[in-house]
C-alpha cells in the first residue's frame, strides 16, 4: 500500500517538474507571439484535455516504443527502454496534466503591467533580471496554481499511463491502477481503502491551492 502511495507521488512530482520549465517558458513569452501563431499554440495546449487520456497515451507508446523514433533514440543514449517504466508513467501524467499546468500561468503572465518591465528595463536591468525580479514574483499565485493543479491531476492520471506504462504492481501501478485491479478482483475492501487514500491525497492538494488563492485576495485587499 505504501508502495503504491510514494509511487504515485514519485509519479506526478516528476510529471510537474518535467512540464514546470516548459510552462514558464510559453507563459513567458506567449504575449510575444502574432495572433495566428497564438490561436495554433491554444489549440495544441487544450488538446490533451479534448482526447481521451489512451489517446494520448496510445501516441506515446508509438513514439517512444523501441521501433519509434524516439524510444530508438533513447535506448541507444540510455540503454533502456522507457515504455512501461515509471518513467512512461510520469510522461503520460505530465502530458495529460500540462493544460490544467500552464493554464493559469498564462494567464497570470497575461495580467502583468507591460509598463512594469519596460521601467526595469530603462532603470538598467537585463531581461533576465526583469523576468527573475518583477514578472516571476508578480506571477507567483498563477505559478502555484498551475503547480498544484497539474500535479492533482497527475496523481489521478489513468489513461494515458495504463496505455504507455501498463500495470505492473511494484513498477507502474499507481493509486488510480491499483483501484482498477482490486475492482477487477472484488476486493471491495481494497477499493475502499484506496480510494479513500485518493480522494486524501486530492482533499489536501486542492486545500493547498485554495489557500494559496485565499491568501493573495487578502493580500490585494490588504494594499
């Protein structure tokens, strides 16, 4: 039990960590970007929210299978293959959970007085500075936000991981898999317990996130 517990967690911080970077980054410079290229880019975000995780996780197994392009590439590197690893697993969590990611990032970049930078920027600060210092401090709620939403929605990630990753007890068997084998098996005091486990790990996930909004509306309102 406790296994499938630390991996599940072990699963979704990696699948946050893998899209943190990357959601920075589009956050960062979507505003930049002409209106066509933008649309494309909002389209591509929201899509793994409109597939069905297998979907997704069916394009993952072809591509990172050891006859795809970059499964081929990556065991020639590493010397393993990633489908059905933990590491599949955190991939597919990360794909699925992205939109839910960057979503509130984007918009907490969006929001930021332009005005603000271009003042940091004649006062002598380099663009890295006026990023570090002023947009990722008055970005920080939306960060959390993503944060926080991506990874509860990679620790309920089934899918997607069950395609790429299969259900391997030990290995790949996170909390949503092994609800999924104990109804399979009957073990309905299994599910029980499991699901309970679940529905904790999410109660304190989204209790985090809402105090994290709670705190900066009174922050505001404190200015």
């Amino acid at each position: 039990m406790l296994e499938v517990i630390i991996l599940t967690v072990q699963i979704a911080l990696l699948a946050t960590a893998i899209n943190l970077p990357v959601s920075l980054i589009i956050a960062n410079y979507q505003d930049k970007l002409p209106s066509k290229f933008k649309f494309i880019l909002d389209v591509f975000i929201s899509l793994p929210l409109a597939l069905p995780p297998v979907v997704t996780g069916y394009f993952l197994l072809v591509i990172f299978s050891p006859n795809g392009i970059l499964g081929d590439l990556f065991f020639e590197i590493f010397g393993f293959d990633i489908v059905f690893t933990w590491f599949a697993a955190a991939l597919a969590s990360a794909l699925v959970s992205f939109p839910l990611m960057v979503r509130p990032m984007m918009l907490s970049f969006s929001n930021i007085d332009s005005n603000l930078i271009n003042a940091a920027r004649s006062l002598g600060a380099n663009k890295f500075q006026s990023f570090y210092k002023i947009k990722l401090n008055l970005a920080l709620p939306g960060i959390w936000a993503g944060i926080i939403l991506g990874f509860t929605r990679s620790l309920g990630e089934f899918g997607a991981t069950i395609m790429v990753a299969g259900n391997i007890p030990g290995k790949t068997q996170t909390l949503p898999l092994a609800i999924y084998t104990s109804v399979q098996i009957g073990d309905d005091s299994q599910v029980y317990l499991l699901v309970g486990l679940s529905i904790g790990l999410a109660l304190m996930s989204l209790s985090v996130y809402n105090l994290i909004l709670y705190r900066y509306k009174n922050s505001n309102k404190d200015i």
